[in-house]
C-alpha cells in the first residue's frame, strides 16, 4: 500500500456512509491522531469532490447507503476515472465475508484494506491508523491546522497591564493546543512570556485559559504570534476546542459537497 504522495501537506480522509458507531469512535479516535477525518452520507456529490481532492482515502461501510452491488459500481466509476485513480479507497463492513474481501482486495485492488469492525473500536482505530500511516495519510505535516482568520468572531483577549488587547486567532492546533493570532496595535508581545486568564471566543463559546508566546512571524506587513496554550489546560476545555476546530471543518466540507 504505497502512495506516490510524499510531499503532501497531507490528506483528506472521507467515511463514507460511517454508522454512528464508525462516526463516534473510528472517526473521532482518527482525527486524536491527527487525520483530517470528514464523514460524508453523499456517494454521488462526493465522486465529483474527488476530482478536486484527487489525493484523498475514502472508505466505504457497504454495510449501509445503497446496496452493496451498487458500491462496488461507485467504486469501480472512481478508480476508472483518470481524475480520480489516484484516490485510494479501503472498505469497512461489519461482518466478515470472505468472497467479498477477494473481490474487494484481490480483483478490484483497492488499497487500502478490507476492514471488519470489532467489537473492541479502538483495535480498529488502532488497525486504520496503520493503514493511513501506510499510505502517508499525514504527509509532511504532523499535526492538523485549522485555519480560522476568515470566520467572524474567534477572537482573543490578553490581559495586559490591567486591561485586555484584542486579537483575532488566525489558526487553531488542537495537536499542540496553540493558536497564531495578530493584533491591530502590535503589543509587543516577548517570547517565552506567561499569560494567566487568556479570553477565547469560538464564536458562541468563551473560554479562560493560561498559555506561553511561542514566537512571532512577520506576514507581510502584519505580525503574527503563536501562543502555546498551558499544559494544564482542563480536559473540558480540550474537549470544546478539539469540537470546534471539528464541526468547522466538517461544516466547510459539508459546503463544498453542495457546490
């Protein structure tokens, strides 16, 4: 299972027609390992998409959408098509079938894998992870970025000197639980400086977090600082930024598919 996508920034991953089962664990346990997970219920708009992310692992739960005869129709149409034969495509069903794992695995190839659910999930997500591993789902990159600076209302406030600065939070990892924001009057900001009572807004959601100036950049003419969030970050607090860095790149993807 090799992919000629070495120098990739990395690589959207599509279940498609996940369960909630595979939506709630495989997907989510994925993306805490840092893939750009996406679920999608929409065979027909997605063949097109793929045109697009040409580069992208779909897998497909047969078990549920359309019948199982008509995936594999889908599944040829996709590695027929020179626009979309580079897409790499793995097959999840929850019961063990030995003559659809041959025709899956041995006539039409698909690349990566024929994957039966287990009763324990995280053996699963355990199994997935290789196989995306295997076919350099994450590229060069290590962690995933979620751009935000074109959304309204993600915002930062720091405390300085009595009072706060205002900013707005132009990317979010939830990897390293940092952020990069800029500032309308640059603050100055030293590196390696503490800041205690951080106000984040994700839109409807306020948080209070303590974080660390990781550095700054100049892009163009606006400077740039990273901000390392503490290591003592409340898991509640984690949970509601892996969410919403989550939902908003599902809901860009949910958009694009509609186009």
């Amino acid at each position: 299972m090799e992919n000629n996508n070495t120098d990739s920034l990395g690589r959207k991953v599509f279940f498609l027609y996940p369960s909630m089962l595979m939506r709630n664990q495989l997907a989510e346990g994925l993306a805490l390992e840092e893939f750009e997970i996406y679920s999608i219920t929409d065979e027909t708009n997605l063949r097109q998409l793929l045109k697009k992310y040409s580069d992208a692992i779909v897998f497909v739960n047969i078990s549920d959408g359309i019948p199982e005869s008509e995936w594999e129709d889908w599944i040829k149409s996709v590695i027929m098509d020179s626009e979309t034969a580079e897409v790499d495509i793995g097959i999840i069903t929850y019961g063990e079938n030995a003559s659809l794992r041959h025709k899956y695995i041995e006539v039409l190839k698909v690349r990566c894998g024929f994957t039966v659910m287990k009763s324990d999930a995280a053996a699963t997500v355990k199994q997935l992870a290789n196989i995306l591993n295997n076919v350099n789902a994450k590229g060069r990159r290590r962690y995933v970025r979620v751009m935000t600076d074109k959304e309204q209302d993600v915002t930062v406030s720091l405390p300085i000197n009595g009072t706060f600065v205002n900013g707005v939070i132009k990317d979010i990892s939830t990897a390293a639980f940092s952020f990069s924001c800029s500032f309308e009057h640059d603050p100055e900001l030293a590196k390696n400086s503490h800041f205690s009572g951080i106000h984040i807004r994700l839109k409807s959601q306020f948080l209070k977090v303590n974080g660390m100036v990781l550095g700054s950049r100049m892009q163009g003419n606006e400077k740039i600082y990273v901000i390392l969030l503490s290591q003592h970050t409340p898991p509640d607090v984690q949970a509601v930024i892996r969410k919403f860095t989550r939902t908003l790149l599902q809901s860009r993807m949910d958009n694009e598919l509609k186009e």
